[in-house]
C-alpha cells in the first residue's frame, strides 16, 4: 500500500486546485528554413491549452446539418479545429500578432500560420507538435508506463 493510501481511501489532495504542476513550455523545430542572425536554427514555442479552451475551439469549428433519416447532425471541421488549437498553443511565433496577420494580409492567424509554413511538411509538423503538447497523442500505455517511473 502507497503511503497516501491508507484504509482504502485514496487521498484526494493531490488533486484540490493549486496542486498541479504549471504546464512547461515546449520548444521545437518545426522548420530548418527560419534561423536567426547567427545561423541557428529558430525553435517554435508551445503551451498546452486548457481544456475548456478545447471545448470553446470545438464550438466555434462546429455546425449541424439536417440529415435525411437521422435529423440535426453535429459536424466538426477538424481540420480547422486542430489549426485552432496549434495557433493558440503555439507562444512563438504568435500568428495572431497583428504584425503578422497585416504583414501576411489576413486577419485569421490559421491563415498566416499556413502562409508562413507553406512548405507542406512544416505544417504537418507544427500541427502534429501541438497535438502533442496538448496530450492528444499520449498512448494510455506510455503514460502507465510514466506512473510507474
């Protein structure tokens, strides 16, 4: 028996507000083509979202469409979805600065993102890290297997 486990009751302090760690910044490359004075390559940064603010991103990427045999349908853009959550995940570059959206002549900063990683491969990229970092992509066995540790 753990030592926060005592008489079958599970002690639930680990979990009252104020108790879990901050999430970390991550940083990544997502493209070798963007490197700073030096000639280094320039890492993107990334926070992991709220997942509250998932829930208001999948709102605002959700319609309903009226199916014969089955009535209101909910529909998920996913593809915009997930480009909502690697803009507001991503710290920097901030592709909802106004610098940026005037500098790439768009207001919608998955615009300027898809713009400024045009090269296919970064886009992918920069979504599947922020998918990541949002903990999309945690297998059940890898974070079992992290508990354990």
């Amino acid at each position: 028996m753990s030592e926060k486990q005592t008489n079958n009751v599970y002690d639930l302090s680990f979990f009252m507000p104020g108790q879990t760690a901050e999430t970390e910044e991550i940083k990544s490359i997502i493209s070798k083509r963007f490197v700073d004075k030096k000639g280094e390559v320039i890492p993107f940064v990334f926070k992991a979202i709220t997942t509250e603010r998932i829930d208001e991103l999948e709102k605002e990427n959700t319609t309903f469409k009226n199916v014969k045999g089955r009535g209101r349908v909910k529909d998920l853009d996913s593809q915009r979805f997930y480009a909502r959550i690697a803009v507001e995940s991503t710290i920097y570059p901030d592709f909802k600065s106004k610098e940026l959206r005037e500098a790439y002549k768009t207001q919608d900063p998955v615009e300027v993102a898809k713009r400024v990683l045009s090269v296919g491969g970064e886009y992918a990229n920069w979504l599947n890290k922020a998918i990541e970092v949002n903990g999309f992509e945690d297998e059940i066995e890898d974070l079992e297997t992290e508990a354990k540790n």
